[in-house]
C-alpha cells in the first residue's frame, strides 16, 4: 500500500491506499491505528481503491483541537477530495464506525453502502459515560501505556488464544499520547444517537456483531439491525470486539461478501 499525507486546516493527515477501482474506506477504532485492517486487505476484492486513514491523533495525523466525530469524519472527507473521489462503501470499527455515522450525515451522497463494524448508532448512557470518565481519570493518573494494557484485553473474548494480537495492540499504543486518547473519549461521550441516519439511509447496512462483546453489547447491536430498510447481519459466536483478529478468515470473507454485493447493486 502506498503511504500518503495531506495538510488541512488542523494539521497533516497520514492514509494507506491501495488499487483502482470503487473506493472504500476503513477506518480504525479507539486506541488502533490503519494497520489493523493489513490482515484484511490482501483478501478483499481487486478492482478497487481501498483507503484507511489515520484519524486525527494517530500515527502521524496531527491531533485536532476540540475533537469530535463530525472534525474525524471531516478530515476523511479531505482525504476523499484529495483522491477525487466521490462515492464511497464506508467500513468502521468502534469509534470508526462512530465516525462513519457522523461522516454519513455530513456527506449523505457520497456513502452508497455502510459498514457498523462491531459500533453502534446509539448515543452512550449514563453508565458508559461514568465508565469512560474513569478512564479518562486513569490516563490521566497513570498514562497510556498502563491504560491500554489493561484495556486491550478486554476486547478479546480468550486472552491466551488472541495473545499475540494483544501484544501487537499494546506495543502499537506507544503512538498515542494522553491527548489522543482524552480526546476520543471526549468525543465519543458528546456524539449523538444517529439511529436516525440508519433509518433514512438509502443503501446496505452491514453489522458485524460479536456474541461476547463487552464494547458494544451483542443485545444492543441486535435492536439496531432492524432499522435500516436494507440490513446484513454477521455475528461471530467466537469473538467480542475484535473479530478481524478473533476469526480473521471469517471476517475477511464477511467484508469480502459485502463489498462485492454493495459494488453490484
């Protein structure tokens, strides 16, 4: 993949791409960088232009001032007007998928097919507000590293069989500074529900849900998947909220269906 990077009016932006074609954009969760998607490009299907940013604050992104989702989703948006490109299948994980709502409602037309990759369209509740402020507490006191080693594990549904992408997700940590992540809790505690965005989209939802994730509940992702008038439904019986890791085949082969079907339609 070529690496590439552009300025905008918060800073530089960093982004792989890959081929020609229908592009498609992945974009990364809370606490990873675009390298968690390298395990699933070399699967997905030729003929097209894949891109995966880095959000603002990642890797060599420059991290923006007043952060929030529709800034992330903005800075996507740049990257797209940099590569001339006009329509998108958009794919995110967690806080991506987060962002990808938000750059849905700001670019309605440009988002033919959309991807809640392990995410959600609700807005937090109470508890997961207090449980992010903790967090942002604990970063505060201990630093990121300490935070990340206790929290990367968690994501996983078997610590020991998923130990050394646990490993790679700690040492690649060592990118992200207390405002970065401050920063996206902040974000991700001030964004809004956009169930409404999955009610009036016109194109494929994709949900990818795992039965043991702790991040976005599989309960709480199953109310959402009948909202959309044209939904697909992927759960993964051996993962939580990590699947491109967890069952790695099983996803690529998910993101594979998805995206050659959303081509054709």
């Amino acid at each position: 993949m070529e690496k590439k990077k552009i300025t905008w009016q918060e800073g530089d932006i960093d982004y792989l791409i890959e081929g020609k074609g229908p592009a498609v954009v992945l974009l990364h969760g809370f606490g990873e960088d675009n390298t968690i998607w390298h395990n699933m490009i070399p699967g997905l299907p030729p003929g097209h232009t894949y891109i995966l940013p880095q959000l603002p604050g990642t890797g060599q992104s420059t991290m923006i001032e007043n952060p929030s989702l529709e800034k992330f989703a903005q800075s996507v948006k740049r990257i797209l007007d940099a590569e001339k490109i006009e329509k998108i299948i958009l794919i995110g994980h967690s806080m991506g998928g987060y962002t990808s709502l938000a750059f849905t409602e700001l670019f309605p037309k440009m988002v033919n097919h959309l991807c809640l990759f392990h995410s959600s369209a609700l807005a937090d509740d109470t508890e997961k507000v207090s449980a992010r402020e903790k967090s942002i507490q604990f970063i505060e006191e201990n630093g990121t590293m300490p935070f990340l080693k206790t929290t990367i594990i968690g994501l996983f549904k078997d610590a020991e069989r998923s130990k050394k992408d646990i490993e790679q997700l700690i040492e690649s940590g060592k990118q992200f500074s207390k405002k970065s992540l401050i920063g996206y809790y902040h974000a991700m505690i001030q964004r809004k529900e956009r169930t409404n965005i999955l009610r009036s989209f016109g194109g494929t939802v994709c949900f990818i849900l795992g039965k043991f994730d702790k991040a976005v509940p599989f309960e709480l992702g199953l109310k959402q998947v009948i909202i959309p008038a044209r939904s697909e439904v992927f759960i993964f019986s051996e993962s939580a909220h990590m699947s491109m890791c967890e069952e790695p085949q099983k996803a690529q082969m998910v993101l594979s269906k998805f995206i050659s079907e959303s081509t054709v339609k």
